[in-house]
C-alpha cells in the first residue's frame, strides 16, 4: 500500500517540476537613458515593490527578468519570484510591462531600448536614483 502511494507521489511531482516554466534575469547594458516616469498601482507584499505602470520617481535600469516561454502569463507566485530575484541583483522595485497587446507608446520605447524583441510580459529591475 505505501509504495504506490510513495511511486504516485513520485510521479505527481515529476510532472510538476517539468511543466514549470523558467524565470531568469537579464542585465541591462544599454547607455543611460531618462526612463518613463508617472504614476501607477503598487504591490508592496513582496521582497521589493512590484509597479503596474511607471512609478512616480526617477530611476536606472539595473536588467529584466522575464520567462524563457513567451506565452506565460504571470500569476501572484511568479510575481514573488520575480521580485526575490530582483532584490537579489541589487534591486529597488520592479515595473511590469505587459504583453504586446497592452502597449502604450512609452512601453513601446521602453522596450525597444531594453533590446525586447518580442511582445513577452517582462518584469524590468530599476534601482532608485
């Protein structure tokens, strides 16, 4: 009775661990820029802010992080991921940018700046000036 339970138990998580997308961080190497400012709704509950538009004050693009998977929409769990990550490169908050069909003319710049080819939800690792 155990060992099958043990073997589904096995399998169960195999099949989680490899239907998992992966998330990694880019660091930025393009000039210094006068990046977008204005005002936007913030989650505080993680390791560093997570802003849905461009926050209020000037910042530096320290990189991005985004997944490997274009089509990944991302959930509250890959949000606190994300911004673990950012934290740990140094990071002060993170401004998503949506996928390509929610573009303004301000993330459209931003993302040609940032090198991003494709219309991928990207989350941009800024630290504070």
């Amino acid at each position: 009775m155990k060992t099958p339970l043990v073997l589904l138990l096995g399998l169960l998580s195999l099949a989680a661990l490899t239907g998992c997308e992966q998330m990694h961080y880019r660091q930025y190497g393009g000039p210094a820029s006068s990046w977008p400012t204005g005002s936007a709704y913030t989650d505080r509950v993680f390791d560093v802010p997570v802003y849905r538009g461009w926050p209020e004050k000037s910042y530096v693009v320290l990189g991005s992080i985004e997944f490997t998977n274009a089509n990944v929409d991302w959930n509250q769990g890959d949000m606190k991921q994300a911004a673990r990550m950012a934290k740990e490169a140094g990071g002060d908050a993170i401004i998503i940018i949506p996928k390509g069909a929610d573009q303004s003319p301000s993330t459209s710049t931003a993302r040609q700046a940032l090198g991003m080819v494709d219309a991928r939800q990207v989350g941009v690792v800024v630290k504070w000036e």
